[in-house]
C-alpha cells in the first residue's frame, strides 16, 4: 500500500446502515448530498462530514469470518492502495480532482453495526483495542463530486520556510 490509492464505493443512506453505493457522490460541508445520519448527535455536522475505511481492512475482516461489506459499516468512502496507518487525525486526502478533506477523528464503534460481526463484535472496529482497523471522520475542505474509481492520495503539507 502507498500514499496514492483509489475509490472503491461512494455510499450514502436516508439515515442508519448498511449504506448503499451510488455511482457518484456531490460533496459538500456536510457531506454528501442525500446522505442521512439517524442519529445526528453522534454523527455528521462539520467535523464528521465523511466517513471513510479502507477495502483491505474490511476484506481483512471478512477472512476472521466477519459478514461486513463496503458500506455496510456506515462509510461514505471505501479506498483501496493508502496505507491506511498513515490515516491518523490531521491527514489530508484528496478524493478525485477537487475534493480535499481532513482527518478529524476516528469513528467511535456503534452496537448499529453489530450485524457485520461474528458474535456481534462490533468493537473489532475500535482504534483503541486493534489500532488500524477503525473507521475515520473527516471534515470538507473542498467540494465537488466523488466516483468509484477515482484517485485518493495523501496530501502532503507544506513545510514553514527556515528563516535566514
């Protein structure tokens, strides 16, 4: 894995999970256009925008015997090829040419997803308890439209210049 990857799903929802995939997605402040949050106190606003997670961490989930599938955990978007340790809070992406986004949090597991679970195990998504294997938040600096197969890479930042 590296720090370019790609789109795998854009998944959206009137509210709850599993989140179903659309053939694309209208980014904006708060996320994207259609998608809902059945619980608005612990999810969206600004700073839980998006969620993201990574394909080969759901495919390592389902080889432990777990049911989960791209969206059915509650994220926006599924990436393949980032290394998704390099994912922390502070990361910045870019999804496709004009989306840039950053890494607020990781998702705190919700007992919503214990169906994607073998024995309901739903914390098996917790940072906390197996580091890279959470799913993340992250806020929209920049809007525009998401598709599969689009480019997500790492955005590097810009370093003070050393003064003289």
């Amino acid at each position: 894995m590296t720090g370019t990857g790609t789109i795998v799903q854009v998944s959206i929802s009137r509210g709850g999970v599993p989140k179903v995939a659309v053939p694309e997605g209208e980014v904006g402040p708060l996320g994207i256009a259609g998608d809902g949050h059945a619980d608005r106190i612990n999810h969206g606003g600004p700073e839980r925008a998006l969620c993201l997670f990574a394909m080969e961490v759901i495919e390592a989930l389902q080889a432990e015997g777990h049911p989960i599938a791209a969206g059915s955990a509650g994220e926006n978007i599924t990436t393949r090829g980032i290394d998704w340790e390099r994912v922390l809070p502070g990361t910045r992406l870019r999804l496709g040419q004009d989306v840039e986004i950053e890494v607020t949090r990781y998702t705190t597991p919700c007992k919503t997803n214990q169906r994607w679970f073998a024995g309901g195990d739903f914390m098996r998504m917790s940072q906390t308890l197996h580091p890279g294997c959470s799913r993340v938040y992250a806020r929209v600096l920049s809007g525009g439209t998401v598709r599969p197969g689009d480019a997500v890479g790492l955005v590097a930042r810009e370093r003070p210049v050393a003064a003289n």
